[in-house]
C-alpha cells in the first residue's frame, strides 16, 4: 500500500545524515564519555561538539544545555527543579501533558497552580499571565507551540514579564524547535525543552536549556553527569544524533524546505469540504501543523479509515491504551466537544511533498464523506432495507 | 466464500481472538477493534476497591492481548473509546436498576448500545461490510420469513443468545458470529492449532466493571467518585400478608430469591419474593411463594417475527443460567407482552430479561417488570 505520513507531530523518521553521524557512537567509538582514557574522550568530545550544535540552534551557551532522555523529563526537571511545596507555579490550560501532569502533581506535594485559559485562537493573554503572579510565584511554564494545533504563544511578551517580576519563565519548545527559530536571549526564558525525535533525531534523547544561574535541583541523583544536573551515563548515539539534526534544521529555518506551503495547500483542499475548518487559524502557527475539524464525525473513526487507506494522521492525545480521549487543548479554546471530537491534526515534515498532499486531500474528502454518511445520527430515521446475504460461517 | 472486509470486535479473550485468526486464515481482511468502555483504574482505592478486574475487557493487561494477536496473525488492529457512552448507557442504568430494587443485566444493555451499536457504525465508516464477534450464538436469514434469525448455538452450555435478545434485524444483517457452530473445546483447539499464545487464558465470568462480582461496594465507590450519596432506600422486611417482621438497611442489598442476610430469624427459611422500590418494602416468604406464574415483558424487541397477534407457544428464560420454561406469549399492551408459564417459575426477578425461544430460535425478548 501507499503509504503516506502525516503525523510529524508525533515522531519524524531520522535523517539519513544523522543516521550516519550516529552509527559510528555505538560500536566503534563506545567508550563512557565519564572515563580518563582515549575511548571516554572520543565520546566526551562528541557529546561536547553535540551540545555545541544544540547551542547554537538555540542560541545560547553550550555550558547551558543539558542532555535528557526527552523532552517529557526535560519538562519535568525544570518544573520539579524549580518549584516545592508552598510555591506557587502559573502555566496555561493547553500544555502538552508533560507539563500538566506535573503541575498536577506539583499541586498534590503542596504547590498552588494557576491554569491559564486561552482565546478561542488557542492564545494565552500576556496580561493573564501578568495578573496571575504572586509575591509566591516561582514559575511560569507555557508552551511555544502547542502539539495539537501549532499555536504559536507569544513566549517573548510572557518572558520580559517573568523577567520583570524576576520569576522562572520555562517554555515547552519541544513542537518549535527546529520549525521556527528560538533565542532564548529574545524569549528571555530561563528554562526551555526539546525534543529529538521532533527533529528528525532518533527516539530517547532532548535537552533542556539552564539559563546560566538558575538554582535548580536535580531529580536523578547519581554521578556528577551533565554539570551534576542530571546524572547518568549519556546516549551518546542519541547525543550525537540530536546535535546533528540540530545542525541540519538551522540550516532549514526560514522556508527552505516548503513546509508552509505544503501546509497551506493541504487546509485550501480540504477547506472545501462542508463544514470544516482550522483550529487556531487565527494565531501564529508553526508552519507545519494543521488542526482541521470535519463537523458530524468522530475524528477517532476518520484517523482509522483514514490508516487502511495509507494515510497516517492523529487525534487528540493517546492514553496508555491507545484509545482517544476528548482534546484539552481544543476544549480549552472553547470548542463544543463534538467539534474537538471531529477534529483530526495533520502534521506535515521534510520528507513529504505536494504529490502526497494532494493525495491526502483526495483521500480525506472521500473518508469523511463514507463516515458522515454511516454517522449514528444519519443512521437514525434511515428506512432500513434488509439484503439477504450469501455468505454464511455456519 | 466471498472475501469481505470483516472488522472483528476483539476483547483480548480465547474467543474473539479465534475469531480474528480464523476470520483472517479464510483470507478476508480482518480489522481489530477494540472498544474502551471503562477505565478499570477509575474507582481504586475508593471504598475499598480492587485495582481493576482482572482479566476482563478494558484492562491493559486485556488491550495488550487483543493488540498481541493481531500482531500474530497480521491485521492492522485499533482501540476505540466509548467510555462516555458506556458510562451513560450502561454503568448508570445499572446504578439506576440496583437502587430502585431492580437486578440489572448491564451486558444485554452493552449489546445493544455499544457493541451491535457504536461498533457496527466504526466498523461500516472504515470500511468493514460485516462485524464479527466471539458470542456463541448464530444467525441466518430466513428466505420464507424474510427476516434474520438469531438462534442458538451448538454449544449450549456456551449459549450467549440470552444477552443478544435486543439486536436488530439491521444489526443482525451485519453481524456473524463465526463460533456459533463449534464448542468451545473446538474454540481452543483450533486457538492452539493457529499458534495464537492465549489459547489456554481463563474464561471471564465476571461483569467487566465489577471487580470480584461485588456490586454493593462498586455502587458505594461509584457513588463517592461521583458526590452523590447513597439514596436512604431502607425499609421494612415485611410478609405477603403484609405483617412488618423487620428492618432494612437498603432494597439495593437485595435480590429476588435471596436467603441470606435477612437479618430476620423465623422458625423455617425466608426469602426475597419481591422489592417494592416505591414503598422500599421487602417481602419475604416461603420458597413456595417465589414461584410465579405470570410474568410481564416491557421494551420488548421481537426477532424471528415482527409481532405477537396470536398467543404464541414459546419456551423462555428469565435468567442467563436458567433453563427455559414452557409459556405462553401474548399481547397485553402496547408496550408489553405477556409470559403465562405452564408450572410456577422461581424468583422471577425484575430487572433480568425473559427471553422467548421456539425450539433453537430466539423470537424476541423484553425486560421483567
């Protein structure tokens, strides 16, 4: 079957540059980066030459970035690292789970949360946050760009205040990097996360920038890895792998690889189909992301039609399972649950191109088309026909 | 036989697997599909309950299984949430029934609201013809009568037919039940012969939701997670004459038929004979006061025919383990059908269904009243 993926939101392939970079890290060059001898320092200075790369996309010092298993523990050390029992933390209602499970989790252990509310673009109001701090408030943690709908959130407005009122500012970038530039310097955050398997780096390895002088507790206690930060032998394949592809998406920021365009098609295509629209379409968005509800349809139904058919796209956010819950972030922006249920997000990467979304358009006009016709509420008041069948498993 | 694409509702059992595999060793494209119904971690720790019911529909552990064969045997597999449906259509009705004195049967309600429901409707929006299903049932279509026909299955001891009583002639169009015509020894053997690894996993008894079959303290649990309290429904245990005996402590802590845990000492044994939900009486008697002969059947849906204008001769069950009784069926009102049994039948229990059957042919069925 062919095959076409859309779902870069939640993983992307590895680039084969980057594949290459890493191979040498797992027989030949193998030695524990800790170790006095020339096996340690090869992979000392590959970690050193990746956190490099990682800086530079990120624009700050390499003695700043910190090497995770992802970007969820990236999340959870700064918000754990920074905020105790009697702090009080501010973030938003459309957080990537890492985030707000933490924050739950903060509130149990006796920290007092504030959840933002967002527009119905899926914006958070710099005044919000601004109204929301406290002579107890440690931190604020809200996303560059949301998983689901590629909102951008207007991180630099929120920095300058937290750095006015002298309070922690992280931002999850982990659907940013490598789509838009970062500057920490401009953010003027202090904590910021990345993933590497958002990149077209391999599954397993993130960082988290520590802005020089911020008093942050470690939450893995071991060897003295990472600046004692986060102790534990380092991926070095992972490592290398991150740096690579840190190196290569700086060279894509601004357009190169035509993702917005690609992007800007697919929601023209589909934009014909009755009742459908974007989800944020209002907001900055990341190029290369596209939340669309298709009205009187479960978007669950439509992503699996949608993968007999070839075509890989997601709903919501999976639980352990794998079945689909309701969308936080859509209902956050004030969206009736059957609308978020009806939505699907197309996330598109490098790899694709304009061939496959005009196949994808093909192939999602049909699939809604089948499921609003078979839906439960087309079902009810249809005169059923009985068609005797032949087949039978007796 | 024709190939068709056959989505097959997999609950990480010994029975829809074999179905999936067998289903896809004919050739046909097979779909699993699993539905989420109910988070087994919801209510743990509330009032003392067990962290989920073990080895039953919803648990990880079950999802783990069902994906874990459709990875074996090759066909592209899917879990489905309709956790709010079921919540809704299922697990408060159940609520519901206990409270007001009423036995429930929550997979009947299942049945016919989620799985010959919700899931036919998934399964015909991605592209499946047909849904297949582990029950040990079986249907066909009657050229003569024009209608299909749900009948029961070679395996008796097996029969699900009694919790299928609510499909539709619709449903039932679209629906197979590729084990209607095999034991369920044959089930495992031919589990085992197609290398599936869970051919020796433990039949499931209990209702999924339910952890060790104790209702009482689902309903003390449920009730706490939701902030509701529970209802006063305490009353007075009284005989069929009418005489006051004792007190109760809630109608929901007690079923037709039951002996125990009255709470009343008399000279020979009592039982539950009926619950008067609007009075939160209690009646207790004899066993011989638990037969009766009548029985009224309300929402009733009718299978093998379309309406009861004659009184019919059918035989009927009025509870799954219950081996089915010659009656007569006849109208009484709009809404309901009226059971006349030929000998007294013991603790007919409102709530529970009663099912009409002629010979291995399920006409119809209703809820007791």
């Amino acid at each position: 079957m062919h095959r076409v993926y859309f779902d870069n939101s939640a993983t992307t392939p590895v680039l084969p540059e980057v594949f290459e970079a890493m191979r040498p890290y797992f027989s030949e060059h193998f030695g524990n980066a800790s170790s006095i001898h020339h096996h340690g320092q090869e992979t000392r200075a590959a970690v050193d030459r990746a956190r490099e790369s990682v800086a530079l996309l990120l624009r700050c010092r390499p003695a700043e970035v910190v090497f995770t298993s992802g970007g969820t523990e990236a999340d959870n050390l700064a918000i754990f690292g920074i905020a105790g029992p009697g702090d009080h933390v501010v973030t938003s209602t459309v957080e990537h789970h890492a985030v707000l499970n933490a924050c739950k989790h903060l509130e149990e252990i006796g920290c007092e949360v504030t959840y933002l509310p967002v527009d119905a673009r899926g914006l958070v109001d710099p005044d919000d946050v601004k109204r929301s701090l406290r002579p107890s408030t440690m931190l604020i943690s809200v996303m560059m760009a949301n998983n689901e709908t590629g909102v951008l959130q207007p991180v630099e407005e929120i920095g300058k205040m937290a750095a006015e009122a002298d309070v922690y500012f992280h931002t999850d970038a982990v659907q940013a990097a490598g789509k838009v530039a970062i500057d920490v310097q401009a953010i003027a955050c202090d904590l910021l996360s990345i993933s590497g398997h958002k990149l077209h780096a391999p599954q397993g390895v993130g960082a988290l920038y520590i802005r020089k002088g911020t008093a942050l507790e470690p939450m893995l206690y071991g060897g003295r890895h990472e600046r004692s930060r986060r102790a534990g032998t380092e991926n070095v394949p992972g490592i290398v792998g991150l740096g690579k592809a840190a190196e290569l998406a700086r060279g894509k920021l601004g357009g190169g690889d035509g993702l917005e365009l690609m992007r800007d098609r697919l929601e023209r295509l589909l934009q014909h189909i009755n009742a459908s629209g974007v989800n944020g379409a209002g907001a900055p968005r990341v190029p290369q992301t596209s939340s669309m509800y298709f009205d009187g349809l479960d978007g669950e139904s439509l992503v699996i039609a949608l993968d007999l058919k070839g075509l890989a796209v997601s709903t919501g956010a999976a639980c352990s399972s794998g079945a689909i819950e309701p969308s936080h972030v859509l209902t956050a922006m004030g969206m009736s649950s059957d609308r978020a249920r009806a939505s699907i997000r197309f996330s598109l990467g490098q790899q694709n191109t304009m061939e496959e979304v005009e196949f994808a358009a093909g192939l999602v006009g049909e699939a809604v088309a089948r499921l609003r016709e078979l839906s439960p509420t087309a079902v009810v008041g249809r005169k059923l026909s009985y068609e005797p069948r032949a087949t039978s498993f007796e | 036989m024709k190939q068709q694409t056959i989505a097959v509702a997999m609950s990480g059992g010994v029975d829809s697997s074999t179905v999936a595999a067998m289903l896809r060793a004919d050739g046909n494209d097979v779909i699993g599909l699993t539905m989420q119904l109910w988070n087994q971690r919801r209510l743990e720790g509330r009032e003392g309950m067990p962290e989920s019911v073990q080895g039953r529909c919803c648990s990880l552990d079950d999802v783990y299984d069902a994906r874990r064969v459709a990875e074996t045997i090759g066909i592209p597999y899917y879990v489905v949430n309709h956790e709010e449906r079921f919540e809704r259509e299922v697990v408060r009705p159940f609520v519901e029934d206990y409270l007001s004195g009423r036995t429930p049967i929550p997979c009947s309600l299942c049945n016919n609201h989620l799985k010959f429901d919700q899931l036919l409707i998934v399964a015909r929006q991605i592209g499946a013809d047909t849904l297949a299903t582990g029950h040990y049932a079986r249907v066909e279509f009657d050229e003569a009568r024009e209608r299909w026909l749900l009948k029961r299955p070679t395996d008796l001891a097996k029969d699900q037919t009694y919790f299928l009583f609510g499909l539709t002639q619709e449903q039932l169009s679209r629906t197979i039940f590729p084990l209607g015509g095999m034991t369920k020894p044959e089930v495992r053997d031919l589990a085992r012969k197609l290398g599936l690894a869970l051919a020796e996993k433990p039949d499931s008894q209990e209702i999924c939701f339910v952890p060790g079959g104790d209702y009482k303290r689902f309903l003390d649990a449920y009730l706490a997670e939701q902030g509701e309290a529970l209802p006063d429904t305490s009353g007075e245990l009284v005989t069929s004459s009418g005489h006051v005996v004792g007190e109760h402590s809630g109608i929901h802590n007690f079923t037709v038929g039951q002996r125990k845990g009255l709470g009343v000492a008399t000279g020979s044994p009592l039982y539950v004979i009926q619950i008067q939900g609007d009075t939160r009486q209690v009646v207790v008697g004899s066993n011989e006061e638990l037969y009766i002969r009548t029985l009224h059947a309300r929402r009733v849906n009718l299978i093998a025919v379309d309406e009861i204008a004659e009184p019919m001769r059918v035989t009927v069950k009025i509870r799954h383990r219950h081996e089915g009784a010659p009656a007569m069926l006849e109208r009484c009102d709009e809404d309901g059908l009226r059971v006349t049994f030929d000998e007294p039948q013991r603790a007919v229990t409102p709530g529970q269904a009663a099912v009409f059957y002629d010979g291995d042919v399920v006409v119809g069925g209703g809820w007791i009243s």
